[in-house]
C-alpha cells in the first residue's frame, strides 16, 4: 500500500499526471511521424513541402493577419530587388 501523502505531496495524484503526460507525449511522438510520412507522401506526389507548410501555417491565422505578412513579405522583396 503506498502512502497518501509524502511530504505534503499527494504521491498517487502526482504519479498519475506523470503517467498521463508521459503517455501524451508517446501519442504525440507517434502522431508527429504520421505528420512526418504525409510530408513525404506530398513530396513524392511532386508537390513543394515548404510551401504546404506555409500554407498550414497561414490557415491558422486570420485573414488580415495574412494579408499583413505577405504585404510585408512583397515590401521586403522589392527592397532587395527581388
């Protein structure tokens, strides 16, 4: 029988939340290797991974927010002759 508390510390409460994480991050190791192989499907299928990853990235954004960047990005790009 373990002991309710140590210290002040409720041991079985925070042996949970340390068994929860830890599994957590298993999943999320998992799920990034799945994240990983459809990248490289996509670049098999012929199509650009960083300009997929931009565009993940911008769908997260709102759309003013977007638009900001890429004015600032043509800004950017006409200063350097681009």
């Amino acid at each position: 029988m373990s002991k309710p508390e140590v210290g002040g510390i409720a041991a079985d409460r925070l042996r949970s939340i340390i068994e929860r994480i830890e599994r957590i991050e298993e999943e999320r190791k998992g799920l990034a290797n799945d994240v990983k192989d459809i990248y490289a499907e996509a670049k098999s299928a012929g199509f650009d991974v960083p300009v997929i990853r931009r565009i993940i990235s911008a769908r997260k954004k709102e759309p003013s927010e977007v638009e900001e960047q890429e004015t600032l990005f043509d800004v950017y790009r006409r200063a350097l002759g681009m």
